[in-house]
C-alpha cells in the first residue's frame, strides 16, 4: 500500500506550510500530493506551484469539479500539468454537490452520472489527442450550424494515458468509477465497512467494463492525529465530521449523511443533521459517535495507526492518502513522518 498526502484547501494562512508539507512528503517518499478545491483555490495552480518545488511526488487533484470546467478545458490542464510535471500528474474528478454547482457555478445539478460518464469520455478523447467529435446528451462538438470544426489537442502530455479518478459516495456513482475510470478518490471510509460501502460496488463496475480491481488505485483520503489520549484526538474532528455528515448538500440531498447510514448510523446522521441546520452547529458536532470518528480517521500512537493501516490494506485500499492533522507546521511534519513510520511497521513497504 502506498501513501499520499491531501493538502485540501489552499489559503487560510497556510500557504507556505503546505508547500513545506508537500516538499517533506516529497523527501519520505510519498506516492501522490493532492490538491482540492470548492469556491475558493483553484487546484490546477496549487498543483503546478508545488509540481515545480517538487521531484518525485505526483500531483494530483482532489478533485478538479466538473461543472467548474469544459471538458475540453480540463483536457487541455491536464496535458499541461502532466507535461510541465514531467509525466507525474493524475487527473481526479467530481461533480461537487447541488450547493456549489448551482450556487457557485450556476450550472444545474442534474442527471450527475450520465454527466461525469459523457465528460471523461471527451476528457480521454482530447487527452488521446483524437481529433474531436461528440454527440451526447450534455456536450455536442463541435457544434452543428457553425463555423466550428474538429480539433485536435496540441499540447503532447508527457505520458499517453494519464489516470483518471473519480470521487465516489453513493453505490451507482462507484459503479460506473469502476467502469469508466483508473481509481477512485473515497472519503469517509471505515476499513470495516469498506467491502460494503464502496468496493462491491467498484467490483461491479468493473467486471461490467471485463476488467479486474488488479491496477484499479482504490485511494481514500483520511485525516491523521497522532498521540496517547484518542478521546481527545477524536474531539478535534467532531466539528469537520458534523460539517459532512449535517452540512454538506441539502437535507435530500448529502451523500455523506447517506453513506453514514449505510454505515450503521441511520439515527445519529439523522440527529446530526438535524442539529446542524438548524444552526446548532456545537450540538450536531456533539451528537457525532466517537466510533464513527474513531473509524474514519488515524488516531493514537504509531502502533495503533500502523495495526489500522494493514486493516485497510486488508479492505482492498492501494493508496491511503493522508490529510495530517496539526495547529503548527511542525505537528503537520510530525504526523507526515509518523505515517511513513506506521507504514513500515505495518510491513506495508514495497
């Protein structure tokens, strides 16, 4: 199993600290560094700011949101950053939430599986430097009537196929990542429940497209705190696990309450949820179990997280990214040094 590092969001006075983060990853010899992005950085320019302060480590984004680009447009930044990168950027995608594309975007929230298919088979067209032509029911190229015609990507990527992930919740979007894509970007994954929540369902997807899970990266992003009293340690996260699990999306529509209760904690997602929109933030972060915490994090010594890691290894996870938690960029250091330290304790070193 290998290990990546999740920046998530640049800005809030951390910018120099992430860089120093991506860059010690870099040294401990971290497969992948992954940025994200909402309504605030874009992950593109985050990518390409460490890709150039950077050797090794791939960049990666977690996630570029569909309705944010053009599939051609993300074709294009892709071949760009995997060229200036020297072969070593992977392209993860997502259609974000109702809130974001509508809100932020204003682009509608409907039919999201039909929609992410249709863009990544025009991503990987114009990645594969085809000439481009596409009728579909979101994207008609080039257009009919005009002066538009068939156009081929003139930047060379470094490589000829750069992996493309999909952020996946819900068992009909994880299905047809296993079909369509080369990973899949999991958040929110418990190693007990991972066979349930998320890897029958990659299985299928890809049985159904005659492929195996062997080279498929099944890569779930985890937040790590390292030290003796793990009450405390999941105390830290009650705040960002009420904020998914009550705040994300609209009360019809959170996938992260939905995969909460595929989890076991129908009754706790539903009081969570409650509680957070209806402002009580402080209750909602209260009602979170420490188990669902406990089981959606790294917590405690080294030993623990080490004995944690070969579970998910076990559950079928091939990358396990880390998002280390920490006031202070050397906590942040600290816990990026603790993971490759489990690692190897886990006996989970190449």
């Amino acid at each position: 199993m290998r290990l990546g590092i999740n920046l998530g969001y640049w800005g809030a006075g951390m910018d120099g600290d992430n860089l120093a983060v991506a860059q010690e990853a870099d040294r401990l010899g971290y497969d992948v560094c992954w940025a994200a992005e909402a309504y605030g950085s874009d992950a593109p320019t985050v990518l390409a700011w460490v890709a150039a302060q950077t050797e090794n480590i791939d960049i990666g984004s977690a996630i570029m949101q569909i309705p944010a680009r053009q599939p051609t447009m993300t074709a294009m930044t892709a071949a760009t950053l995997d060229a200036l990168s020297g072969g070593r950027f992977r392209l993860g995608l997502g259609v974000s939430g109702p809130q974001v594309s509508e809100g932020w975007y204003g682009v509608k929230f409907d039919k999201p599986l039909s929609r992410t298919r249709e863009y990544v088979e025009i991503v990987r067209k114009a990645m594969a430097r085809e000439r481009l032509t596409h009728e579909g029911e979101h994207w008609t190229l080039p257009l009919p009537g005009g002066p538009g015609k068939p156009l081929k990507l003139t930047v060379h990527p470094q490589r000829e196929h750069i992996p493309l992930y999909i952020a996946a919740i819900g068992p009909k979007n994880l299905e047809q990542t296993g079909e369509i894509a080369d990973g899949a970007l999991l958040i929110f994954p418990s190693a007990e429940h991972l066979e349930e929540t998320a890897i029958r369902h990659l299985r299928a997807g890809r049985e159904k497209a005659g492929k195996t899970m062997a080279g498929f990266d099944v890569v779930p992003t985890l937040p790590l705190a390292i030290g003796d009293d793990v009450n405390a340690l999941a105390d830290m996260f009650r705040p960002y696990t009420a904020l998914y699990v009550g705040g994300m999306g609209s009360r019809k529509q959170n996938f992260y309450n939905q995969l909460a209760q595929r989890m076991g904690y129908e009754k706790e997602a539903a009081e969570i949820q409650d509680k957070y929109l209806s402002g009580d933030k402080e209750g909602a972060a209260a009602a979170v179990p420490h188990r669902l915490i406990d089981q959606t994090t790294l917590l405690g010594s080294v030993e623990r997280i080490a004995e944690r890691m070969r579970a998910y290894a076990a559950a079928g996870v091939t990358t396990l990214t880390l998002a280390p938690a920490g006031f202070t960029l050397d906590e942040r250091i600290a816990a990026l040094r603790a993971g490759t330290e489990a690692l190897e304790r886990a006996g989970l070193v190449d």
